[in-house]
C-alpha cells in the first residue's frame, strides 16, 4: 500500500498504524505534530489509527510562541 509523508510516497503493509509508521521513519520524536489527510490527528491516537491506500500525512514541528 502507499502513503504520503510530505508529498513524498512511501511504501507500507496494509494495517499499518501511525505510530509504527512514524517509528520506522524515526520521526516519533517529541514536538512533532501531524495531519492525516488534512486534520490533525492526536498523538494520542497514533497508536490506535491504522493507515489507508492513499492516506496523506502531513509531520511539522510544534514551535511554542507568543
């Protein structure tokens, strides 16, 4: 199956959930926040949330600011 991770298309098994999917390309690092085709999707739920064909993840960096 494939997905994007910043417009880049990366290959992966079917059922495939956001956390390992992030583990594997080692951007689970602290601060990193992500959109799953255009919403933001908890960290929380990374665990929980398997990957679709076609699925768009957008990963940025949280900057605290005022």
């Amino acid at each position: 199956m494939n997905v994007l991770v910043n417009e880049l298309r990366v290959e992966c098994e079917t059922g495939l959930t956001v956390a390992a999917l992030l583990s594997r390309l080692e951007q689970d690092k602290p601060g990193v926040a992500l959109a799953l085709n255009q919403q933001i999707l908890p960290r929380t739920q990374w665990a929980d949330h398997s990957l679709q064909e076609g699925d768009a993840l957008l990963l940025f960096q949280v900057i605290a600011g005022g």
